[in-house]
C-alpha cells in the first residue's frame, strides 16, 4: 500500500513539473529554447544583420596563415569560408595575391 502511494505521489510530482515546463511563458509564446525566448526581438534582429554583413574570406584547412578572397587561390583543397574577424582571431594575415 505504501509502494502505491509513493509511486503516485512520484507521478504526480513529475506531471506537475512537465506541466510548469510546457505551460511557461516562453513556451506558449512558441520561443522555448530559442534566442526569441531569452532576448528582446531587436537584440535578435541586430547580431543577424552584422553578421550578414560581415566580410566573408577563405581560410586553408591544411596548413597556411594566409586568408585569401577566392578560394581557389593558392591551389588550396577544401578551404573553408569564414568571416574575417574569425580568420584575424585565428591568427590568419592576408594574401599578397587577393589584397594588393
């Protein structure tokens, strides 16, 4: 009798918590575990639109600190596109050929 009640009283417990997740603010929003969720929409907007703008290059992903604008430059294989404060960060300079 006392095992039925504790294992009620269990399911009882873990319903109520569900129900406080999926009934929360956020989630009736329709923003749960999304940026929407945590910060105001302008935040939002404006971290996407600087990162849309951001310059784009080409960086190799076998060996080389040269960043380059054309992914063909200097024979590389399977370079990789990133922006270019990624590539500064990362300790890349610019090519000679592509920024004269």
């Amino acid at each position: 009798m006392i095992q039925k009640r504790f294992v009620s009283l269990l399911l009882c417990a873990a319903l109520a918590l569900c129900l406080s997740v999926l009934c929360s603010p956020a989630v009736l929003a329709g923003g749960y575990g999304t940026a929407a969720a945590t910060q105001p929409a302008a935040a939002v907007q404006t971290i996407s639109t600087s990162q849309k703008t951001e310059q784009q290059v080409w960086i190799p992903t076998h060996g080389g600190k040269k960043y380059h604008s054309k992914s063909s430059c200097s024979g590389m294989k399977g370079p990789e596109k990133v922006s270019l404060s990624t590539a500064k960060q990362r300790g890349f300079t610019a090519c000679k050929k592509c920024y004269r």
